[in-house]
C-alpha cells in the first residue's frame, strides 16, 4: 500500500511539474490605451524581418489577447533570432470599434535583436499618438 500510495504522489508531482513548464519566448509584446488605462485586446500585430537585400518578410502575425499582450512571437531554441524586425500594430480596427477615429491607421516599431535575451517590445497608444520603449 505504502508503494502505491508514493507511486500515486510521484505520479501527481510530476503532472503538476510538467503542467507548470512552458515554453519560453524570446520575444513578446504588449499595447496599453492610456486615454482608458485599460489593454488593447484584438489587435493584429504582425512581426516582419529585415533581409540581406533590404526588403521585409513576415515572420509572424498574432492578435493581442484580452490582456492586450502576446507573449510568443520567437521560440527559443538552438537559431539565434539575430536581426533587425519591426512590429506592425494594426490600430486603426481597433479604434474604429471603439468608435473613436485615430490619426495612425498602423504603428511600425523597427528594433534589433543582438542576442539571446528575451525582448520586450510594449507600446502605449491613443487615437493620435503612441510611445514605445525596450521592456523586459
């Protein structure tokens, strides 16, 4: 009885070690609208990567969540993500259920990832500016 009864707790140990592990990201985002202090939920944000020959491809598209973050842009794994990429916020739908016009139809914030740290890329945004900065 004793070797089923910790056999049973081993077993439900390692499910909640293992339902606890997520994958890690090496990169994420996140939109606060400052004119109502809440997130920006649904919005499309597409990340695109600068080539060799100065043109842009789409890496990823994502749709912010009701937190207003998507937090899984770029896996890490063996292939370092080095490169310059921009995140595309498309705003204007967002407003426009809002029923608020803006002056920004879309946000373009262009970076460089240098290594393999986890980068945060957040902005604030209201129907006619934005601010962006490097978070963690």
């Amino acid at each position: 009885m004793k070797k089923f009864f910790a056999f049973v707790l081993v077993l439900f140990f390692s499910a909640a070690i293992s339902a606890q592990k997520k994958e890690l990201y090496q990169l994420s985002s996140h939109i606060l609208d400052i004119t109502t202090g809440k997130p920006a939920p649904d919005v499309v944000i597409r990340l695109e990567q600068l080539s060799e020959n100065n043109t842009w491809s789409l890496v990823s598209r994502k749709t912010t969540d009701a937190n207003g973050r998507v937090g899984d842009f770029l896996p890490y794994g063996e292939i370092r993500h080095q490169g310059t990429y921009k995140l595309v916020f498309e705003t204007a739908p967002y407003f426009k259920r809002q029923q608020r016009d803006s002056f920004y139809p879309w946000i373009e914030v262009v970076f460089a990832i240098s290594d393999n740290q986890h980068y945060h890329v957040p902005i604030t945004v209201s129907p006619f500016g934005y601010a962006t900065y490097k978070g963690n």
